[in-house]
C-alpha cells in the first residue's frame, strides 16, 4: 500500500484486530508469544490510516524463523528485516473488508518494541496528544499522499519527543521539575488555608453584634462549612509537600551519588506526585546545583551544603515577615480597642472587645506565633547543617560523616515549615549573588595551594598564572 490516507476511528479496527487475533494465536506454535494492537488505530476516537498495528513478542527468539513462516501462511509478506535490533515487519493486505494489518515482530523486552506499547499509552491518557497527532498525521497525509516514507519521516519528531519526554520524567531533571510543581501547590494550600482560618475569625468576630438566632445558625453552618474545607486544605497541603520531599531525597542519590533507583521505587515516587508540570516551567540539574564535583561524596555534601545555604536563609526571611504579620494584627487590635474605650457605650464595648477577641482566636488558631519560632529554629538547625560541611571537608568527605549530613539535612527539612509564600521570589537575586560570592571565595582558596605549587622556580622560565573567571 504505496499511498496514505488517514480515515476517521471505526469501531471495526478492533473487530479486525481480535479476528487476526484469534488467526495468529491458531498458527503460531512458539513457547511464549505476546500480540498486543498498537498504533493509532488501537486507540479510541483517533483518526488513522485504516490498517491495525500488531506488536508480536517473542519469548524465545530462536523459534523467531518458525513464526515467521506461520505467519507467511496466514497471508503475511516479509517486508523487512533488522538483525542488529532484532525485528521483523510483515505486511497483509486485504480488500475483502476482513482489515489490512502490519506486524512488528520483536523481543519481549525490545526497546523498539516498549516504544510503540509506551506511546499508545500516552495517546490514551492524553486527549490533547492524541488531538495533535491526529492533527499532523492529516497535515502530513495532504502533502504526502504518495510518499509513505516521507509521512512516516514526518511522524518521526513527534513521537521521539513525547517518548523522550517519558523516558525524562524520572530524570533529575524531571524530579527537580516535579519538587518544584509540588512545592508551589504546597504554597498556594498554605495561603488557602490561611485566608479559610481568616474567614471562620471573621464569622466568629460578626456573630457578636447578631441576636437573631436565624443568623447565628447560619453563621454556625458557614464557619463549620469552612472548618471543613481547612481539613481538606490541610490534608492536601501535605501530601504535595511529602511529594515534594520524596523528589528531593531522591535527587540527593541520584545526582550526588549516581545511584539508580529500583522500578519500584520510581513507580512509587511517581505515584506520589500531583501535581502535573506545565510547559515553562521544567528545570535542570547545572542550575540548580553550583558544584561541578563528580558524582561522590564530595559532591553531595556541596549539594547539602548549597540547599541548607538557600534554606536556612528562606527559613529566616520568613520568620521576619511572620513577625511584622504578627506586629501588624497587633497594632490594628490595640488601634481598634483605643477607638472602642474612647466612642462606645459599655454594650458596644462589649461587644468590639469580643470581636477582637475572636480576631486573636485566628492568630492563635493559625498558630502565627509557633510559625515564628519554627522559622528561627529551623533556620538554626539547618544553618548548623551547613557549617559542618566544612567540618566533612576537612576530614576527606569521610562516607559516613556526609551519608550522617544527608539524614540530618533531609530531617531538619521535613521538620521546617513551609517557606512563606512569595518569599522565594522576592529574595532569590539577593540570595543568589551571595552565594555566587561564596562559591568564588571557596574556590579560590581551594586552588591557591595547586596554583602556588605550579609556580616555576627556574628564573628562566615565565611563572604561570592561572586566572579565575566567574559565570552567572
């Protein structure tokens, strides 16, 4: 079939594909056999060229030359074969309405194989994948109608990318791209739930001024209502930023220590994640950590050391807009009861004082003044973290003074509270100059001693000079 035609989804391809099926598994006799439909026409609702993919894996590839000659008697032509992958492609071709078939011949675990099982995949969890591939293959169609190679070569970019794109997404990359994404949602619960706890203050200041017990009621089931949604906040709150802790611990192997993680592992990291990462938002691993060592334990430890740097910074910042939260409410509260002693009749009184009272109930509820000293002692404990990087240094990076620092670290990280929010934004060109600064002077004084020692004590010859250059 020398031209392309893409032809809207039928329910028949899947009628065709479990007749030859059935066909297939009557002729072949191999020990284990797998046939899988593949290709677009395995997928619902997607347009394709009417012909039904076939993937057929063989367990034992030496009765590989057998089922190619059974599948030959069933009507199957040889139309290429490739021995260093090792496949077969056979073609059917039939103009009775009984269907038009490719089979792809390949080992069970063949990467050839696991790519066209992989993309399936993706075009049946993807709605908008499968849109954009319907959409091309019928840009490509209309100009390559007679060239069948030329289509498939159109197809080519598409496909490698969305499959890169899987293999990436248990990358380092793709850890720091998810943390990243669950960290931010993490964020914007914590601002949610703060506003909800703001709210049921609120509604508890306002009911003070209401005797009718119609709106009392109903202010009753409105702050319930809200309590409700703070539990269902808070619950969602953490399991983004266990998420997000699970990536970062997994970072710390793979990048500092070029440890692989088992399939189980991986299946269970990417099950906790929520939070899918939108285009624009992917990071990778050179900007998110300074050093250049080797994968080792000195590497780690400059990566435990660059984190705990950021974090106990961001720890600290955001104790003092805590406070300056914590003076303003005040300030507000002392303003309003000066107001209320100096105006109001004694029932008024009354009444704006328990409304205050309520509006304190929220700065208690919230636990504003525990959040205050969780920042300063997170910040402590992860600021000490950091000065015994230099400790690890000195002694070699010794592997169980750094794998003691990647506990510790991970430990006093979970324990932290969660950064304000927007405080990464506003002090990351600060932050990051500082350290840019601190890595400069590390590292000068790293090589002063290798660059002394290269210093030429022959007056004949010219001394090498060594010039440190900064990037940011």
């Amino acid at each position: 079939m020398n031209t392309v035609s893409i032809a809207e989804h039928s329910a028949s391809w899947k009628q065709q594909y479990a007749k030859e099926y059935s066909l297939i598994r009557s002729v072949v006799t191999a020990t284990t056999v797998y046939v899988d439909h593949v290709g677009s026409t395995s997928v619902i609702d997607l347009s394709a060229k009417p012909i039904v993919d076939i993937l057929i894996s063989v367990g034992d590839w030496a009765e590989v030359d057998r089922l190619i000659t059974q599948l030959q008697s069933i009507g199957y032509r040889l139309s290429e074969r490739c021995d260093s992958t090792p496949r077969f492609f056979l073609t059917k071709y039939t103009y009775d309405g009984t269907g038009s078939f490719h089979a792809h011949v390949c080992e069970p675990h063949s990467r050839w194989g696991r790519d066209m099982l992989v993309f399936k995949s993706e075009l049946m969890s993807d709605a908008q994948l499968a849109k954009d591939y319907a959409n091309l293959k019928k840009h490509l169609a209309g100009i390559y109608h007679d060239d069948v190679q030329a289509y498939a070569a159109g197809k080519k970019d598409f496909i490698e990318s969305r499959l890169k794109k899987v293999g990436g997404e248990f990358s380092i990359n793709g850890l720091l791209t998810r943390q990243r994404a669950e960290s931010n949602k993490s964020e914007k619960l914590q601002i949610a739930m703060m506003v909800v706890q703001f709210l049921i203050a609120v509604f508890a200041a306002v009911s003070v001024y209401f005797n009718n017990n119609a709106y009392l009621f109903g202010l009753a089931g409105l702050g319930f209502a809200l309590m409700l949604i703070w539990v269902c906040l808070s619950q969602k709150q953490l399991s983004h930023r266990a998420a997000g802790d699970q990536a970062r611990r997994a970072v710390l192997l793979m990048s500092g220590l070029k440890l692989e993680l088992t399939a189980g592992q991986q299946l269970r990291i990417n099950e906790g994640f929520k939070v899918p990462p939108t285009s624009g938002e992917s990071r990778r691993e050179e900007e998110h950590f300074a050093t250049r060592e080797a994968p080792g334990f000195k590497r780690l430890a400059e990566m435990i050391e660059e984190s705990s740097y950021w974090t106990r910074d961001l720890q600290t910042v955001s104790s003092k807009v805590m406070i300056y939260v914590l003076l303003v409410l005040l300030a507000a509260v002392l303003v309003v009861s000066g107001a209320a002693v100096a105006s109001l009749a004694s029932d008024g009184l009354v009444s704006l004082l328990r409304a205050v009272i309520a509006i304190m109930v929220f700065v208690v509820s919230s636990d504003a003044l525990g959040l205050v000293l969780a920042y300063r002692s997170s910040a402590a404990t992860i600021g000490e973290i950091f000065k015994r990087v230099e400790a690890a240094a000195a002694r070699n990076f010794e592997e169980s003074d750094v794998l003691l620092l990647m506990t510790d670290y991970n430990a006093a990280i979970e324990r932290a509270p969660s950064t304000f929010p927007g405080v990464y934004r506003f002090t990351q060109s600060g932050l990051n100059r500082r350290w840019q600064a601190y890595v400069e002077a590390k590292f000068r004084r790293e090589v002063k001693p290798d660059s002394d020692s290269k210093l030429s004590t022959n007056p004949h010859e010219p001394v090498a000079v060594e010039q440190v250059t900064s990037e940011n």
